[in-house]
C-alpha cells in the first residue's frame, strides 16, 4: 500500500461522537489518565492534541500537495515571533469549537477554562514579532507555500509586574509545562560553527575552508500555521541550540570537574536561552550576534535541503526560494549563503552572487538611527572570520559600482560603504541588507518615503527601482474575530455571511447598515460589553488606550501630560460636566531603557494619586494592566473608544495597533505618522482626531532651534502640568521625566501639547453626541479592510515575492 501522500490515514471523525471518541482515547492512550482523575491540565494537553491532530491531517496534505508541485517557496527568516495562544485559534481554523465546548464539558470542563492554561510563546518584543505572526498566518490563508523561520527562545519576552516603583522584569519560562502545539523534529538537526580561521584552497582563489572554534547543534521545532478557511496549513520552525556530544569532556568528568565538564554544552545552550528585550536600541552583545547566525545558519541549511529534495541545478535556486529578511536582524544571512555556494558547494563567486542577490529581499521596520545594527568588525572577525572575508569582498565589487556610477565623489563611498570607519570599523548591517537584495521596502507610505529621502537616499538614488513600500496588516481572524465575537457575529449578520474574514475589504458593506438605529443600538451596546468583560473601569466612560512598547518617540509623556491637565482642570472647577474617562495604559519597557521605565512608573504614581482623590476620581482614572501581550491585547482591543497614535511625525514606521483599534470600531486620535495616515485617508477625515507637526515640520523645528521651554512659558496649562510632575509630589522619577521634557524633549512632545489638548477636545465634543460617535466608529470598521494582512500578503506576493498560491485539494 502507497502510503505517500497522505493515502491510508485513518480520517479523523467530524461528528460530535467521533470527536468525543478521540478525545477519549487521546486522554488514556497519549496522556494516560482516565476520565476520573484527569486534571485541567490533562484536558487541556489532551483537547489541544485532539484538535492538532486534525490540523495535522491537513499540514499531510499540504506537504504533500507541495512536495508534488515543486513551488516556489516564501521564507520568513525573523529573530521575533508573537505567535499568541494557539487553542482558540486552531478551534476556529480546525471548525471544533463547538465539538470541543461539548467534549470537554464531558469532562467536566468548560473551554474558557482550559484557554485560560493556554501558553502564549513570548517569542518577540512588539510590533516586529506580531506582524511576522500576522504575515504567516495570512501566507497558509491565501495557499502559498511557505515556512517561517525563528528561534526557540527558552526565555521569551520577560513577565512584567507594576507597582508603585515601576515596571519588574521576571524570566518568561513559557513551555514550562510543555507546549502541546510544536513538534520536535530532531532529526533535521543542524551543525552551527563560530570562531576559527580559515585556510586557503589551492586553486581556487574565491574559496576558503573555514574551521570553526566551537560547534553547536541546531534541533528545529515546529508548529503548525493553518490557513483560514483553506486546507493549506504551513510551519513555523523554531531552532534552539544543543550542545553536540563532543562538547561534553568526559575526561574532566571523570577527573571530578563537573562543572567544567558540561561547561561547553552550557554555553552551547545559551544561544537560545533568552529573547533580547530590547527594540530600539541595538546593544551589540555578542550573544545576540551568535543568535542570529544561529537562526541563519540552520535555517539556510534547511533550506538547501528541502530544494535539492526536488532540484539540483543551483541556477533555479533563485527561482524556487525567496527570503524575506524582517529587519537587519537576519542579514548575515547574506554573507552564509555566499559562503555555502562558493566554498561547500563549489560555485564561482559571480554565479553565487547573482543567485544571492535575486534570493533575498529585505524590510526595515524602523527610522531611529540607534535601531539600525552595526557590528564591530573585530567582532565578527572573531565569531564568523570567513564571512566578515566574504563581507569585504561583496563592499569592494559594491564600492566599484558606486564609483563607476559616480566618479570621484569619495564622500558617497564613505557614506554608502557597507564598513563604517569611523571612530570605530563597524559592519553597516542595513547598507549589506540593501546590496544583497533584489528588493527593499518600508512598512508604511510615509516610512518608505522617509526612508529613500533620509536613512537610505545614496541607496535609492543608485537603484531607484529596488525601493518600494508594503503597508502592513493584520490578521482579521486574531484581531476581531477571535477577539470580539460579539462584534464578528453583529458584522457577519449584517453583511449576510462571514466571507469578510477572507476578504476584509466587504466591511465596506456596513456603510449601508449606519441609517439602521437598532443596528447602531446593537453596535453600540456590544462596546459596552465588551468594557464590562474588561472590567478596567466605568463602562459608560471614554475608554482611552494607549497600549504599545514605552518609547519615547511614542509619546507616552505627552498622554500622561494630558491626564494631568485634566486632573488640574477638575480641580479647578469639580462642578464641571466633565466627559467621564477611563485611561488605559499598557505595554513594556526595555529593561536597559531607563527614561521609559520612569515613564511607567511615573504613570503608576500619578494613576494612584487619582484613584485616592475624592474630587477627580469620579471623572477620570488611570489603568494599568501589567504584562502586556498578545492575549492581553485582545482583551483590551474590543473595549477601546478612543485609539491613542501620538507618536512624533516621522518616528513610528508603521504601527499596527493603530489598525487593531480601528478594525473594533475605536476611533483614532492621532499624528501624521505611519500609518495612521493611511487609515485616516480610509475611514474619512471627519472620522480621525489629527494634531500636530508632520514629518517635515518636525525636523524643521528641530533645525529651527527647538526650545521647549518657551513652550512651557508661553502655556499656563503645560506649566501647570509639567510643574505638577516635576513638584516633588511624584518622587524623583516625576522631576526627571519633567526636566527631560524642559530640557531636550527629544521628541517636541511640548510643541504638539496644545494641539493634542485642542483635539481632546474635540473627542469630547463627539462623545457627547453618542449617535456622531457611533456612525465614526461604524465606518472606522467599515473601511479597515485594506489593513488585513491578506492584503499585505498580496502585496509582496505580486510585487516581490512573485509567487503564487497552491492549492490543497480539499477531503470530506
Ligand atoms: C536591535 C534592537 C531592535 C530590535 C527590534 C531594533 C529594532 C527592532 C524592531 C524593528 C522594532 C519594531 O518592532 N519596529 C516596529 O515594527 C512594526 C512592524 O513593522 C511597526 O509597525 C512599528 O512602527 C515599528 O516600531
């Protein structure tokens, strides 16, 4: 019997009885407990083993329709995944949920239960590591081949506790209690080297033989990435480090010197022991850079394998493979695979470059000078000798191009060499990732633009066409249809049918339901809902969020300068008919990052003092949920009012919780940035707050001379506030927020405060009148579709990926 294909499985029942059936023997036969003593825990590992099971089903059938197709593959090489929890996701995209709630209660379980012990893997730290999650789902939804590749990080983001003193990190041991939706594959393990030299082969000038210092074991996992509404289900592999048998010194063990016995393997281990938390500020630890040849060395080892399955004339390579490069992160990825086809596999430089380039495309997620990687040339000299050669060789046939395109400007060569020289030689990661690839976007209009005018203009002057822009997106199913079913199945009866999971841009359909007062009524009372099942506050006030990473080009402070100004103002008049608000803030600080830890624990302090005070505390309050990630999010998400995007003009490349918000009917209060612009062009400039300086304003004021402090004197308001901070009342931590803000105020938070002030009030005007504000946050969801990430998918499908999509014949 042909077993291939996926002939001979023994199809999995879809009927209730058959359901319960294979829950059943799943409890006895792969957790070994009975019915009687299974725990929460039990049920949870054993429903999440049913269900996977049926994904896995078709993941047979989609290897197999790919394996015969022989496509064209999509590669995400991303140091960040926020994949989120993953049981209510597969019930939907398996179609178990209502098999499962009826199974488990058999148990005596309810599903809300057991979601609640669902791990959520902390693989990333913000809005990098969400989209590549949003992107692979998009990827299985619209059938094109593809494998997201990352690191199985032991440590994920860290756990966040706040108390009056701020943010606490704790370590995030995620798979503590195991993972029930990965996969272990060891057998494609992977052999990763660092340090060593290399040595000439005789002739062959372009080759070298590298022999590395140390050697580390690559073991992949995987999860299953299932499309929706499709058969097609994809794979995230995650590599973590094990250390190879030969680091274990027996003979130290043996001589008693345990710890150094398993010393190597330790430090083999550590690879991807831990997340980085930072993201913004590149810290150049050589750990993190180990990690990222981590990720490439074994992902492009699996690569290769799985082409030469089907293929063996390397010149198609480039045909059957593109890589999407999420950030710098992954660029040495570059350089290795030079490495691999000139000195393993033999071919001539001019030939592997031409097949590199065509290969690789690269994303920049952000603007900030301090978030573009550099590493020290010593460094890599010393953990990857061959590739910093190769990196050389790659600069000076780059250098060459520039100087016959434009001779003689020597500065442009300094500007636009992949080695910074000065003061220290640095490896340029962005200027590698634009010369070795076929094609370089931004994640937003205004970002891509930005990004050909300012980081990259000598790049784009010299090759215009390889610029382009991909808006980012979201994934509709994560962000309002698991996240606010309430609201999904208002939308689905409106429009007749759920079709608009698949093809986002039908919300546009809910325009014709706005004049329908009941359906207003309904829209407006499921808002309401979904504030009470939050419980962050009153349920009838404005629910104001700001949830995103502290930063402060994110502004943050200017919010808080806000909340103050509106504290001071109830005092001034408690009689006043103050529009009841909720402020909810949440999100994480880099551990490193001071002057946004102050940030978090300034917030707490003052979110305390209103709470404690008789006359403000009836009008407004500040939450603060700790520990902010994607579960969190999609709790808070349905329940918001009022989006808050402040960051400065210029500064936030994209942003995506701006669209999350606008999807679930939140209306935005905003700058001209990112891609806030792009959605207020959608939902209508009668349906978005906009304040504030725009991009160009901004740096002009920065030339201009920026001084703050005539701010603060020109505004009594402002002076209050920041007096307020900086009064003592609030510690120290009070003083250095407000003497920052006098002082550089690196982000004109100062200059943009009378204008936010001038739209808050506006946003008042419109709460009040209940019926504008719901028609603004109608037709804020009916024209978000254009944000689903099926739609950036397509983007890169059509304009840089130039793939198309295989189909998985369907099986009743
Ligand atoms: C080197 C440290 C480091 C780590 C991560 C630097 C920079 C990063 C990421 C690029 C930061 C990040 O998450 N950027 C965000 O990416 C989102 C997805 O494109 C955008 O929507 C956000 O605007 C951008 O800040």
């Amino acid at each position: 019997m042909d077993l291939r294909q996926g002939i001979g499985l023994r199809k999995l029942g879809k009927t209730a009885d058959e359901f319960q059936q294979d829950l059943l023997s799943n409890l006895y036969y792969r957790r070994g407990t009975t019915v009687e003593s299974a725990s929460a825990r039990d049920a949870y590992e054993t429903l999440s083993l049913t269900v996977r099971d049926r994904l896995a089903e078709r993941r047979a059938r989609t290897a197999a329709a790919h394996y015969a197709s022989n496509p064209r593959w999509v590669y995400y090489l991303s140091a960040e995944y926020l994949l989120g929890a993953q049981l209510e996701q597969n019930l939907l995209y398996s179609g178990t949920g209502n098999l499962a709630a009826e199974a488990v209660k058999a148990l005596g379980f309810s599903l809300e239960d057991l979601e609640d012990l669902d791990v959520e893997p902390g693989l990333g730290n913000g809005g990098l590591g969400r989209l590549a999650a949003c992107l692979v789902d998009s990827l299985a939804t619209r059938d094109i081949p593809a494998v997201g590749y990352g690191i199985r990080y032991d440590l994920g983001i860290f756990r966040q506790i706040i108390t009056e003193n701020g943010q606490t990190e704790l370590p995030d041991d995620w798979a503590f209690q195991g993972n029930p939706w990965e996969f272990p594959a060891p057998d494609d393990r992977q052999t990763v080297g660092f340090y060593g030299h290399t040595e000439p082969v005789p002739g062959s000038p372009d080759r070298k033989v590298w022999v590395p210092g140390e050697i580390v074991l690559g073991e992949p996992s995987h999860m299953l990435v299932p499309g929706y509404g499709t058969d097609t289900v994809n794979i995230v592999r995650l590599w973590s480090a094990k250390a190879s048998e030969a680091s274990f010194d027996l003979s130290r063990f043996s001589a008693g010197q345990y710890a150094e016995a398993v010393q190597e393997a330790v430090r083999a281990e550590n690879i991807s022991k831990v997340l980085y938390p930072d993201d913004s500020t590149e810290l150049g630890r050589e750990l993190r850079l180990k990690q990222q040849y981590f990720l490439v060395s074994c992902s492009l080892r699996d690569i290769i394998r799985r082409f030469r399955l089907r293929n063996e004339d390397w010149s198609e390579f480039a045909d059957k493979t593109v890589i999407q490069l999420n950030d710098t992160h992954p660029t040495i990825a570059i350089p290795e695979l030079m490495r691999l086809l000139v000195d393993e596999y033999e071919l001539d430089w001019s030939k592997a470059w031409e097949i590199t380039r065509k290969t690789f495309a690269y994303t920049c997620h952000t603007l900030l000078p301090e978030a573009l990687e550099t590493w020290p040339v010593r460094l890599i000299e010393k953990l990857l000798p061959r590739h910093l050669e190769i990196i050389y060789v790659i600069n000076m046939l780059f250098l060459r191009e520039v100087g016959a395109q434009f001779p003689g400007d020597q500065d442009r060569i300094r500007r636009m060499s992949i080695i910074q020289e000065e003061p220290e030689r640095r490896v340029r990661m962005a200027h590698l990732a634009v010369v070795g690839t076929e094609a370089v976007n931004g994640v937003a209009e205004l970002h891509s633009k930005l990004l050909r005018e300012t980081v990259l203009d000598d790049f784009a002057d010299l090759w215009p066409a390889k610029f382009q822009n991909v808006t980012n997106g979201i994934s509709p199913r994560r962000f309002i249809r698991i996240a606010n079913p309430r609201l999904s199945d208002l939308i689905t009866e409106g429009l007749g049918d759920d079709s608009w999971l698949r093809d986002l841009e039908k919300l546009a359909g809910l325009e014709s339901l706005i004049g329908d007062a009941s359906f207003r009524d309904r829209w407006q009372s499921i808002k309401r809902a979904n504030k009470v099942a939050l419980a962050a506050g009153d349920p009838d006030s404005l629910t104001d969020v700001m949830i995103k990473r502290f930063h402060e080009y994110k502004r943050q402070q200017l919010k808080l300068l806000h909340v103050v100004t509106l504290y001071q103002r109830i005092h001034a008049n408690p009689a006043g008919d103050w529009v009841p608000r909720t402020v909810l803030f949440a999100g994480k600080a880099a551990p490193a990052y001071h002057a946004a830890k102050d940030l978090i624990q300034l917030i707490a302090t003052v979110g305390a003092t209103i709470a404690a005070d008789p006359v403000a505390s009836p009008y407004l309050k500040v939450v603060f949920p700790s520990n902010y990630n994607v579960t969190l999010a999609e709790k808070i998400i349905p329940a918001a009012d009022l989006s808050e995007q402040i960051s400065l003009a210029g500064k936030e490349a994209s942003g995506t919780g701006n669209m999350k918000l606008a999807l679930n009917g939140a209306v935005t209060i905003g700058t001209l940035d990112g891609a806030n612009i792009e959605i207020r062009a959608r939902v209508g400039e009668d349906n978005f707050f906009l304040f504030g300086l725009d991009a160009y304003e901004a740096a002009q004021a920065r030339i201009n001379g920026y001084q703050p402090r005539a701010f603060y004197e020109h505004d009594a308001e402002l002076r209050a506030a920041i007096d307020a901070l900086g009064s003592g009342a609030f510690g120290d931590v009070g003083h250095r927020v407000a003497s920052s803000l006098l002082g550089w105020d690196e982000y004109l938070t100062l200059a943009d405060y009378r204008a936010y002030l001038d739209a808050q009030a506006q946003v008042e005007e419109a709460w009040r009148d209940r019926d504008r504000w719901i028609r603004m946050s109608i037709l804020n969801t009916a024209h978000s579709g254009f944000f689903s990430s099926d739609r950036t998918v397509a983007d890169y499908a059509a304009r840089i990926w130039r793939v198309a999509p295989v189909p998985v014949p369907h099986e009743d």
